[in-house]
C-alpha cells in the first residue's frame, strides 16, 4: 500500500482521531483500504467501528507495538459479509468443541471471521469447515436454545450462572493459587506468575461483574420494558448502548489473553510428577473456571450484545 494510503494519527488532535478514521473509512469504495499509524494499540477503535459499522471491514495489524501499530482497515466487497467464528458458535454451541480443539477463540474473538482467524494461526481452512459441516449433519442441537431467549431473561441467566460462579470460584482460586505458589515455586516458578496473572484477573472480573449488573444489564431490561409497553427508548448517561459494550467486549477480552497466558504457562495444565493434590486441583479448577468464561462471554458477546444493539435501533425508528 502507498505512503499515501497511511493516516498517521499521531499527529490528529485526541478528540478529533476517531471521527477523522470514520470519514475516512466512509469515503471509501468496496475494496478500498487504508493503514493507520498510532503509538498505542487502537483496539478501541476497532470495537467502536464493529459497533457503529458493522461486519463490513477486515481488520490486520501490521506492526504491533511496543512503540508503534500499525492497522489495515479494508472495506469489505459487497457479498464478501463471512460470518464469524461467535455466530457460528451462535447457533450451534456445539461448534465451540471445534474451535476450542484447533485453539480459536470463539467468545473473546469470536468476532473475526473463520477465514481470518485460520489463516493467523495457520491452519487449513477447509479442515475446520470439514469438522464444522459433520456436525450440521448431526442434525439440530439439543439443549438451550439461547437465541430464542428475551434479552431480560438472558441477562438474568448470565448473572445466576456465570457472574455468580465467578464470584463463587475467585476466593478459593486465589488462596490456593498462592499456596501452591509457595510450595511448588521453587522447582516450578512459573507458579508465581499463574498465581499473579489470576490476581489480576480476579480484580478486573470482579469490576466487570459490577458494571454490567449495574449499568449495562438493567438499562437493556428498560429497553425490552419499553419495546413490550410500547414506550420511546429510555434515556441513558452513557449515550448508545454501544458505549458500554464496547468497554465490555474489551475487558472480555483482556480476561482472554490473560488465561491465555495461564494455559501457556501451564503447558495447557499438564501437571508435573511431583505435583501433589492442591497443585491437582489448581489445574483443574483453572480449566473449569476457563470454559465458564468461554461459555460467558459466548453468550454476552455473540448473543445477548448484539442483540441489544438491534433492540436499540428498532426502538430509535
């Protein structure tokens, strides 16, 4: 791409970044891109373009920090909308089994695209639409049928499933995170960073938990009220629904990567010889804890978010 595709954001006021990368991006024709240049990760802008935009833009990073990013921001050609990894899983959850075996995140970035997301980490494409067509042929799912469920009572679910297992499951994590920490440390010191890393995962999900109950969860029961009694969209501190949906699909994906970065150190939870019930216990309660976030996030990103995003717009016409 030429020098003069390159919008160098570095040098635009703060307030005026994002609208200028907006007007930019639609004054483009279908197949048109540009690259941005910034001296932070513009992951933000991402989500606020998904939200505003919609699937319509392929998103590659070109240099990705510490002291500079680069993005190319390309609009899709029309007929080119592939679905995402999270609306496959969307609509049939047990697709997730597949991703979850090949290592692709469904719910954290459940929003790229399976083309995309495949060729990042190199794996044949047409393998993974082979895994993923034997089980349409299955025939219909069983189970929860989450798409079908009002976005009050969704809400409602996620709270008495997932936030309330979450807040169950930090305190013991914590404490025996630390310990097996101080016992195993020594010989296995990749223990004190696992205990670290949930340290710092505890504290965020516990201020995540927090806002969505909230701010976020009873403004989208206001909107499900208004659309049922027939009355105008509820006024919010926060302007569109997007805004906080944004900071949440972003702090979701910040728990992501760092129980990411657990399983990495962890080997995948591969224990050792010498490890003794606690340190048994540790692995399995953080491969427990890892698939309720994959399930939580599933149903708030791929699911009950944009579908609050919809509800919004049919209140607004």
């Amino acid at each position: 791409m030429e020098t003069a595709d390159i919008l160098n954001v570095t040098v635009i006021e703060p307030r005026l970044k994002h609208p200028t990368i907006f007007d930019k991006f639609d004054s483009m024709n279908p197949g048109q891109g540009f690259i941005i240049h910034n001296d932070h990760d513009p992951k933000p802008l991402y989500y606020q373009l998904l939200a505003e935009r919609g699937q319509i833009f392929n998103w590659e990073y070109l240099a990705n920090g510490p002291e500079v990013w680069q993005v190319r921001i390309t609009k899709r050609q029309d007929g080119e909308d592939e679905i995402t990894v999270g609306e496959l899983v969307a609509k049939d959850f047990r697709k997730a089994q597949v991703f979850k075996k090949l290592g692709i995140d469904f719910c954290c970035g459940g929003k790229k695209t399976l083309s995309e997301v495949c060729d990042k980490k190199g794996i044949d494409i047409h393998k993974v639409e082979a895994e993923l067509a034997a089980i349409d042929k299955q025939g219909q799912a069983s189970g929860q049928n989450f798409q079908s469920w009002e976005l009050d009572f969704l809400s409602d679910y996620v709270i008495n499933t997932h936030h309330n297992y979450v807040r169950e499951s930090i305190p013991f994590l914590t404490e025996i995170s630390q310990k097996v920490a101080r016992v195993h440390g020594d010989r296995h010191p990749e223990l004190i960073k696992v205990a670290e890393v949930f340290a710092g995962i505890a504290h965020d999900l516990s201020m995540h938990l927090m806002k969505e109950e909230n701010i976020l969860f009873p403004y989208i029961k206001e909107m499900v009220l208004a659309k049922k009694t027939g009355q105008p969209l509820p006024e919010s501190h926060f302007g569109q629904v997007a805004n906080p949906i944004n900071v949440m699909e972003m702090e979701h994906e910040g728990a992501g990567e760092d129980l990411s970065e657990i399983r990495q150190l962890t080997n995948d939870y591969e224990l050792p010889a010498d490890a003794c019930t606690s340190y048994r216990i540790l692995f399995q309660k953080l491969e427990e804890f890892e698939n309720d976030l994959f399930q939580h996030v599933h149903l708030e990103n791929n699911i009950l978010f944009p579908k609050s995003l919809e509800l919004e717009k049919s209140l607004k016409n």
